[in-house]
C-alpha cells in the first residue's frame, strides 16, 4: 500500500468515524437529560469544530501526500464540507429552534454523501490507473 492509498482510506475511515459520532451524539445527550434544542446545538457546535479543522486542514494533509494539484472535484468536495460546517456553527448559534434538528441531520448526511462522493472518485482513479498500468505496451 502506498503512502498515497494508506492516506486515502485514513481519510474514508475519519469520515465514516466523524458520521457516526454526529449521529449518536444528539440521542446521546437527550438520553442524558439535555433539551432536545441544547441537544441540538451542542451537537451542532461539536461537530462544527471537528469537521471544520477537519475541512480546513484537508488540502494541506492531501498535498502532504500528493502534490500534484487538486482536481476539480475535490475542490469542490472540500468546499462543500467548509459549507456544512459553516451550517453546523449557525445551527449552534443562530438558527430557529424549530429548524435544528433538520439543520444538523442535513449537515451530517452532506459528509456521508461527500465521502461516497470521494470514495467513488478515488476508485474510479485507481481503477484508471490499474488499467492503464496493465495494458501492454507497443
């Protein structure tokens, strides 16, 4: 496995453990007494710190590993998870009580949609990369 490839599924595997966590925490306080709005907001602020170092730190850690310039679908990938994380700090601090829980169930769902997204991109790279390293040369 290449530095690369190790890079790549450390990166599906925080995103998976990052959406798991956005999805139990909310219960998680409720269970414990919080009011389904504080439930909602600390959980929004909670993830919006996680995933927004996460965001922001992304490009850096990706170019520490490769390089080369980032494609036109993981730019737009990464901003796409800078925008939920935004939503996820005005769920925390501004949005109506009545709009939290969708606020936030949208904002996690959008990191499991982006990491689908990002798994299926890399895959149809590597799979590009196979096929073009196994045809025989003339």
């Amino acid at each position: 496995m290449t530095k690369w490839d190790s890079w790549v599924s450390r990166t599906w595997i925080q995103l998976g453990f990052m959406t798991t966590f956005g999805s139990i925490l909310p219960p998680l306080l409720m269970v414990f007494g919080a009011p389904a709005p504080i439930a909602w907001r600390i959980s929004s602020g909670v993830m919006a710190v996680i995933l927004g170092s996460w965001a922001v730190t992304f490009p850096r850690r990706r170019h520490a590993v490769n390089p080369t310039r980032l494609p036109l679908e993981v730019v737009i990938y990464a901003v796409a998870m800078d925008i939920a994380a935004l939503a996820l700090a005005a769920n925390a601090f501004a949005a109506p009580g009545e709009l939290l829980a969708g606020v936030y169930a949208a904002a996690v769902t959008a990191i499991l949609i982006g990491a689908g997204m990002l798994f299926l991109f890399a895959f149809v790279h590597w799979y590009e990369a196979t096929i073009d390293h196994e045809q025989p040369e003339s």
